[in-house]
C-alpha cells in the first residue's frame, strides 16, 4: 500500500506500521515468557536463539530464501514489461536459474557476485542472453546452500529438539521470502508509479491510469503511447525494477557475512554437547 496506493506518511500507511510492531513485539514477549503456553508447547523455539550456530544458519536460510524468491517474482516481471512476455513464456525465462540450483556449497559466495551483476546489467537494452547467464552464476551460488541450514541444524541437535531446529529454520524460510517481498513490492511500486509520473507529466493521464500500467504491461496505457514515449515508459519501469535489486546484494551480503561469523568445528559431534530441547526451561528469562 505505502508509496503506490496511500503516501508513505499517510496515517493509514503510519497505522499498519505501528500495529504491525505492536502484534509482533506482543507475540516475541508472549513466546519468552510463556505467558499462556509452556517452553516446550510455544510455537517459536525461543530458546534456539541461545545457540550461535542455530541463529547464523537462520540468518543463512533467510537471506537465501529472499535472494532466491526475489528473483523468481521479479524476473519475469521485467521480461514482461521490457520484451511483452505473456504470463506462461515469462515463467519459461526462469529455467536457466532453477536447473542451475545444484553443485557445491562454497559456490554460495557467487550469489553475491550474481546479484551486483544483475543490478549492473538489467536494463531495456540487455540481451536475453546475458540476463540468462547472470541467472545461471545467481541459481548456482543461492541454490546450492538452499536447504544447508536445514541439513546442518539438525545434526547440531539431539533428536528430540530436531522439531523445534525444523520449525525454526520453516519460520526463516517463510518470514524471509514474505518480509523481502512486501519490501520489494514496495520500492518497486513507489519508484515506478514516480518515474511514469515524470515520463507522462502533461500527457493526460490521471493517478488510476498510472498505477494501472505499474500493475502490469498489458494495461490500456501502452497501448495510447507511441513508440518513442512507450520506450521512456519501460525505461522507467525497468529502472524501478533493477532498483529493487539492491535487495539482492543486501540479501547475499547477509548471508556471506552469516557463514564467515559460523564456528569452525564438527558436524557430528559428541552427543553430549548438543543442544537439547530441555535446556529451554533452563535458559533465563529477562
């Protein structure tokens, strides 16, 4: 809503924001302390968060989980706007990233070099080409530590905490992708619906047609443009969408520093010192 639909200091924008940070600060205190529930019946693991490996390779998961959902929505989105890709042919453009989410894990560090090479790079004039392989080199880098954290936090457990460690790392995975899009969607929607502003000033066209045409390629606007002001349009909508791709780099820089942060020992370490689901009664409350 804030930037496209309502400015960002209108008080219904500032109402979301503020009712938002109150349901989740309400939610944080009600799960460390156990107000209505127990330490082992929560439905956040809080207790986790006491373990420095468990917290870097939920940071890890996250930041994978934003870079990798952030280019499934937005690519097609630019295919569709600069080359006039229908829905299904659009999807079909995401291939070269998703076949190349496989080989080794120290490949993740590419997905920083993926990310600066797509913000570089996306613009009306570049080749399907180049944008595929830049989705290549960013589908091996993310791809491959997607599901690490899952992997790795498991085995730094004993197998009665293994739920909790998969419950954690599900809440990074899906607050990630949500967070990095409403964040995305925001900046895309505000920096689009400006730039059309700027190219269509004086041209006659009121805010509900604009916002329309930021909505989708297909809109009646681009259709009254002529080819000249229609090049601006996209030119415009391209620039919000590789503005967006900051997120990207945010997103893989996150996740590099996370890994560098992470101890260096075993993974299969003696049981005995492994994070046990009953240490959560253990842990002090603030």
């Amino acid at each position: 809503m804030a930037g496209g639909r309502w400015p960002w200091h209108d008080g219904r924008t500032i109402a979301l924001w503020v009712v938002f940070g109150i349901l989740l600060t309400s939610y944080i205190l009600q799960q460390w302390l156990c107000v209505f529930t127990t330490p082992r019946s929560r439905s956040f693991p809080v207790h986790l968060l006491a373990s420095r490996t468990q917290v870097l390779l939920g940071i890890t998961t996250a930041s994978n989980v934003a870079v990798c959902f952030f280019v499934i929505y937005f690519i097609p989105l630019y295919f569709q706007f600069v080359h006039g890709d229908g829905a299904l042919l659009a999807a079909v453009r995401l291939l070269p990233f998703i076949t190349s989410m496989s080989p080794p894990a120290w490949l993740g560090l590419l997905s920083s070099l993926g990310s600066g090479l797509l913000m570089g790079y996306i613009k009306t004039s570049t080749s399907q080409g180049v944008i595929y392989g830049i989705l290549v080199l960013l589908g091996f880098g993310s791809g491959l530590t997607f599901s690490m954290g899952f992997s790795v936090s498991t085995l730094k457990v004993k197998p009665s905490a293994i739920g909790n460690v998969v419950s954690f790392q599900d809440i990074c995975r899906l607050g990630s992708s949500t967070i990095v899009l409403v964040i995305a969607g925001q900046v895309f929607q505000s920096r689009a619906t400006a730039n059309f502003e700027h190219v269509l000033a004086g041209k006659g066209f009121s805010s509900a047609d604009i916002q329309g045409a930021v909505a989708g390629a297909q809109s009646t606007l681009f259709k009254q443009l002529d080819a000249s002001l229609k090049l601006e349009a996209i030119s415009a909508i391209t620039e919000a969408i590789q503005r967006t791709f900051v997120l990207t780099i945010v997103g893989a820089a996150i996740m590099t520093l996370a890994g560098a942060c992470m101890r260096v020992d075993k993974i299969f370490e003696a049981r005995s010192t492994r994070l046990d689901e009953s240490e959560a009664t253990q842990l002090p409350l603030p």
